[in-house]
C-alpha cells in the first residue's frame, strides 16, 4: 500500500498541536520535534514506508544508518525521543497497539573525560601573593577547594559552624541536601586560620558565611568564579582556571596515590560510582602517556 502524504503529515501536525496545547510546550520546542520528526519521515519515504507500520527492527536500521553516516549519539537520542513520543501519541489516539520506538537506544555518548591540572601546576596555582584581606580569603578558598574537593555550593554555603580547624574537618551540604563531613588538609588549615583572624574587618555581625565579600555578605558563585579567574591569570596560568578544575584535581590525584575508588566516591559526594569511574579513565589515560614516554618499544624512533 502506497503511504498517503496528506494523511502521513496529519499524524504529524496532531501530535504537534497536542505538544502545544496540552503539554503547553515552548515554540523552540516544538520546532526541534518538527525537525527531528521530518528527518524520520524523509527515511521512511525512501523506503516506501509509512509511520502507522514501523516497526522496531526498521527503528533500529534507521538508527544503525544515521549513525553510520555521522549522526552523533547525543542527536540520535534527541530524535529516538521524539519518536518514542510521536508515537506514544499515535498509540494514546488508538492509531497503533504497539510503540516501535521502545527499546531502541542510540549509541552510547563519549563520555567526556573531566580537565585537571598536574601537582606541579595546582602548587603554582597555590602561590598566591598579597596580605590585603581578599587576597587571604582567596587563599583560603583555593586552599580549600582542593583540599576537599568541594563542589562551588558546597563552597559558598558553608557556615562558620560548619568548620571545625580544632578536628581538621568540614561538613558541607551537597546534592540533594545530603551532608558530608570533609577532612581538611594542613595547608587549608593554615589559610582558613589566616583568613579567620582577619574576616572580622569585613564580616557584618550577623553574618554566618564562612566567606563573605567586601561589603560584608555571603559570597556568590559567580564572584567565586571570577576571583579564581582572576587569579590564575596573575600566576600564569595557561589555562581557564575555574572551581571545579580544582574537584577534578583533587579526585583525580586523590585516586592516582590511594587507587581507592570507594573513598573517593565518599570524598566527592557522588551517589553512583560510575560517576566516580570517570576518574580512572583520566588516571589510565596519564599512565599510558607515561608508558608512551618511558617503555623502549613504544617510544618513537628519533628522526635523522
């Protein structure tokens, strides 16, 4: 049987309204739907195929072919959605028994391995200059992030009280509200006490961040960040410097002296290990540099 343009684009522009009036999805949005959608229906016009009788093993062929022919995994999954949608639509309306695009997967995302910086460039890094008040209190928090490996809100949210130098330990409020206590290292000691004797001149009475800005208040994220910016620059640092570079290096050399991925899943406060997993991909990834470098059958023969 011949499909029926007509009545094919009709299916299409249905489930669009559907997304528009009951969903109340933005025009962005349904226009990404739309494009995704056509895509499919241009496939399935080459193969003289309609969308009331896809099935999942064609669902799979399209999706093997767009991937062949350069489609990235993150695109596909968008358009496997879109499908999955489209036709739980379809089924919801009666116009099929069975969604063809359930079950599918799109191939798995390269996952992107996290930037650090070497020991030897976090301790330069680390040199900070100056005895004015800001300059102490960046210490401190530079000192403190990599550390502990704080998260950015861990970081700006952390009270006065949850700071105990006498015990070399912070407790500090992650994601999803759950609390972790955190030791803390002797060089962050030595900063946080520098900074602790003078956040008085800048404090306002009433205020319990333990790092607060010049007019007085809890920090923000973003003066975080620009502050760190800021000085990396000033110690000359090639690269944008930003607060989780310093979380990325403090797991990645936490996990390349211990080799205890459990412990640092704990540190981090990640949830699911396969969070913390990414960690040895970036430790394998120096090792095998190293041996690049170092074993006699792998080095590069000299040219000349």
């Amino acid at each position: 049987m011949t499909p029926n343009p007509a009545s094919e684009d009709r299916l299409v522009e249905n489930f669009l309204r559907h997304l528009r009036l009951e969903r109340r999805l933005s025009p962005r949005t349904l226009e990404a739907y739309r494009r995704d959608l056509e895509d499919i229906r241009a496939w399935l016009q080459e193969q003289q195929r309609d969308w009331l009788d896809l099935t999942q093993a064609e669902v799979r062929a399209w999706t093997a072919l767009r991937h062949r022919q350069g489609l990235s995994g993150r695109s596909l999954q968008r358009r496997l959605a879109a499908l999955r949608a489209f036709y739980a639509y379809l089924k919801r309306e009666g116009h099929i028994r069975r969604n063809p695009a359930v079950g599918v997967r799109a191939p798995k995302l390269r996952r992107k391995l996290p930037s650090t910086l070497d020991v030897d460039q976090m301790k330069q890094l680390l040199e900070l200059s100056g005895d004015h008040p800001l300059d102490i209190r960046d210490q401190a928090m530079m000192e403190l992030l990599y550390s502990s490996g704080l998260r950015l809100a861990e970081l700006v949210s952390a009270d006065l009280t949850d700071l105990d130098l006498s015990d070399a330990m912070i407790e500090v409020t992650g994601k999803g509200r759950k609390t972790r206590r955190l030791p803390v290292g002797r060089k962050a000691r030595e900063a946080l006490q520098n900074w602790l004797r003078i956040r008085p001149s800048l404090a306002r009475n009433d205020e319990q961040a333990l790092f607060v800005s010049q007019r007085g208040q809890r920090l923000s994220p973003r003066s975080v960040q620009s502050r760190l910016a800021k000085r990396a620059r000033e110690q000359g640092s090639p690269r944008h410097v930003h607060p989780h570079l310093l979380r990325h290096s403090f797991a990645s050399h936490m996990l390349e002296s211990s080799g205890d991925l459990r412990a640092v899943q704990e540190l981090l406060g990640h949830a699911d290990i396969s969070t913390t997993q990414i960690y040895t991909h970036l430790d394998f990834q120096h090792l095998a540099q190293v041996y690049d470098q170092a074993h006699p059958r792998a080095r590069k023969k000299k040219s000349g």
